[in-house]
C-alpha cells in the first residue's frame, strides 16, 4: 500500500480552453428600460340605454388628467343628466365632440352602461373599453361583437384594488344600500302600491321587518338606514366574519343568520321588505330565494334586488328600469334596477370618476393601459375580452364560447 500516483487523483482531465474562456469575458449588461410616458385619448360617449343618468368623467378629473398632457374628448350633452355642462367640460380641458363617431375613435373608451350593439360597431382593434358587464342584458352576440372587433373589455364591477377589494363595487354598493332601503320605504306606501306601511313604524305599532341578504357594503348601508327608520333586520350571510364586520361597524348586537334554508324561509314568510345585496367576484350572483319561496311571502312585500346586475339572487327577478322600475308577481312588489345609483347621478358620477381617474394616472405613468395590466393583477381582474379572446370562465360557459387565460395571452404578447 505504497503512495504510488494511479489512483483516482492522481491526474486532472484536461477542460479545452474553449469552454472556459467566456467566463473572463465582458458580458452585456442588460437594464430595465423604462417606457416612455404616453399621453392617452380618452373617449366619454353620451349614455342611451337603461335611463342612464350618469356620466364616466366629471369636470374636476378631466381638469385633472389634461392637466397631464392627456387627451379627453366627451360628446355633447354627455354630463346635462348629472348636471354637468358642456362648457364646464369644456373650460376642464376636454373637447366636445358633436357625434358619438368622434368620441369613439379614441383609444380609451370610457362608459356607465354597456355599449350597444351599434356602438360596438364604431369600435376598433386594440381599443379599451372600461364599462359595466350588467350580465342579465348582454348576450353571445354582444361578446361575439367585441371580439369580433378585437376590443379589449374590462368590466367596472370586476377590477380589484391593491387591497383585492372592488373599489367600483364598494363605492356603488354605499349609494345602493342606502338607495334600496328609502326605495322601499317608499314603496311600502299606498301610494307606491304597497299596502301603505309605514318602514320605522310608531308608538303602540310595530315596525316592519327588513330581510337582508348578505353583509357586505349595500347590507352595511342598508342596515344604518332601516335601523334609524326604526325598522326591524334579519341578516342572512354565510360568512361569518362579513356578520360580525357588520355588527361591529352598525355597533349594535343585531339578529344574524348563516343562509340556512328552514331559518331564512321562516323570516320572509313575515317580512314586509326583503333586500338582495349578494356580490359574486368573477360570475353571476348566486339565486337564494326561489320562486316558491317568494310566493309564501305577504302579499305587497316589497324585493329590492340589488344583485341584479349580476343576474339577481330572487329567482323571481327581472331586469327593469328607471322608467319603469318595478313590476309584481305573486303579490310582491319587485323593483330590480341594475344602475340604482343613477337614481342619484351626480354623486354617484363624482365617485366612479374619482376611481377612474386613479386607474388612468396610473396608466399613463406605465406606458398606456396595456403595460398597467401586465403589472396589475387586480386590474386584470376586469379583463373579459382582449384582442379577440374571451377571458373570462363564466361567460365561456354562459355563452358557449371559447375560453382563453389571459395571462397566457398577456405573456405571448410580450
């Protein structure tokens, strides 16, 4: 067992001198280019569908984004429901256009109700279009028409904040929870064609009962209102959390229930006012009240469906408009308004643009609003349609249509 030098260490394998010289040398040094700013053109069309009384923009944001060097175009007459006038956008900075063709040949294409089919033809490829999906009124041909046009589609209702909360959802939902519950007081009158009931009731006369489902924002709202009327609440969650969230923000112990079939049923069966405020995070809103259900309520109840933007939690509801907001069935007053908001415009006008306008200052910073939605997941959130593809799960099965990840899309165009 002499030290002899054939063993396995006793010589090195020669590496050519190829494969080792790129390690000595200078490599490229690779930077993160920024994107340079660009200015957006931005679109505000006058609303015709659904008695729509709002407005995407108001005067102090258009101020506000000319300002930057952004280009804001708004057809005339665009605000005049809202109160806003032509020559108060016009002195904020925007031009006004005479026809809806010239708003539409912008890039950014902003709306508070969703395009008609007619205007979906005044469309073009690669051009973004941030409005409302109102799901119980759009149909495969509307879909259809936007990806036929290469459109890319957000919907107000899905875009999620940094906080993953839905900042267009939340802020309607505070105007809606208040809106609902005066709209059913009033509707309990004889001359709403309720059965003249007063909501708060008297000394010696009890008050009605309010049943609510869900605990979120419009629930949260409702709740303050029917409380200070001095109506009597049942709310119906299944998250636990949202009940207790909601008992700690009215900060007052209130009657709460998980949506337990036998409990939920025995509370309308005496309810004079049942308010649906259910939110779904990407489809439609679940149907918790079946017909059945409904019919074993009093007659004249008044439903509030709030839901029924996204399709109604009563399965008794029905889209309906300001024009004509309420139809019966069963006995029971329905009133299922998708834009309850634009009952009160300017308002609701000032707080979509107030989100807006931060969605678009934050685009123009990025590039354009493309590179935002490589960035921002929650914004993403909101894309439906994008160049062609249909993105979003529920709509592909709803409509029948081919169902593309839009991640997958995003990253093939980079």
């Amino acid at each position: 067992m002499s030290g002899g030098k054939e063993g396995n260490g006793g010589s090195a394998i020669a590496i050519p001198k190829s494969l080792t010289d790129f390690q000595y040398q200078t490599q490229p040094e690779t930077l993160d280019v920024r994107q340079p700013q660009e200015n957006l053109y931005i679109g505000i069309s006058k609303e015709s569908t659904l008695q729509e009384n709002r407005v995407a923009l108001v005067p102090s944001s258009i101020a506000i984004l000319t300002g930057y060097g952004h280009r804001v175009v708004v057809e005339t007459g665009a605000g005049d429901k809202s109160h806003f006038s032509d020559h108060q956008f016009s002195e904020a900075g925007a031009e006004i256009a005479q026809s809806k063709e010239e708003v539409f040949r912008a890039k950014v294409l902003l709306k508070v109700a969703p395009p008609t089919l007619a205007e979906i033809e005044l469309m073009h490829p690669n051009q973004i279009l941030i409005s409302p999906l109102h799901l119980p009124i759009i149909s495969g041909e509307y879909i259809n028409k936007l990806r036929q046009k290469r459109v890319i589609a957000l919907a107000m209702e899905y875009i999620k904040d940094d906080l993953d909360n839905f900042p267009v959802v939340r802020t309607m939902s505070e105007m809606a929870g208040i809106r609902a519950m005066l709209t059913a007081a009033e509707l309990l009158t004889s001359t709403g064609g309720g059965k003249g009931i007063l909501l708060g009731g008297i000394s010696g006369v009890p008050s009605a009962k309010v049943v609510i489902l869900g605990a979120g924002i419009v629930a949260e709202n409702a709740t303050r209102v029917a409380l200070g009327l001095g109506a009597e609440v049942r709310i119906f969650d299944n998250n636990i959390y949202k009940l207790k969230r909601l008992q700690n923000q009215v900060g007052r112990q209130l009657y709460t229930s998980s949506i337990d079939p036998y409990y939920l049923n025995e509370e309308l069966l005496t309810a004079d006012v049942a308010i649906g405020a259910i939110h779904s995070k990407s489809g439609r809103a679940p149907v918790i009240v079946s017909e059945e259900m409904v019919s074993r309520m009093r007659p004249g109840a008044v439903i509030v469906d709030v839901s029924i933007d996204q399709g109604g939690c009563f399965e008794t509801s029905q889209v309906t408009s300001l024009d004509k907001p309420t139809f019966i069935r069963h006995g029971i007053i329905h009133y299922c308004v998708p834009n309850i908001a634009s009952q009160v415009p300017r308002t609701s006008s000032m707080a979509i643009s107030n989100i807006l306008t931060s969605i678009l200052l934050r685009s123009g910073n990025t590039g354009n609003i493309e590179h935002l939605l490589f960035s921002n997941p929650g914004l993403r959130h909101g894309v439906y349609t994008y160049k062609g593809c249909l993105c979003n799960e529920y709509l592909s099965e709803r409509f029948q249509i081919k169902y593309t990840n839009l991640d997958l899309l995003m990253t093939s165009h980079l």
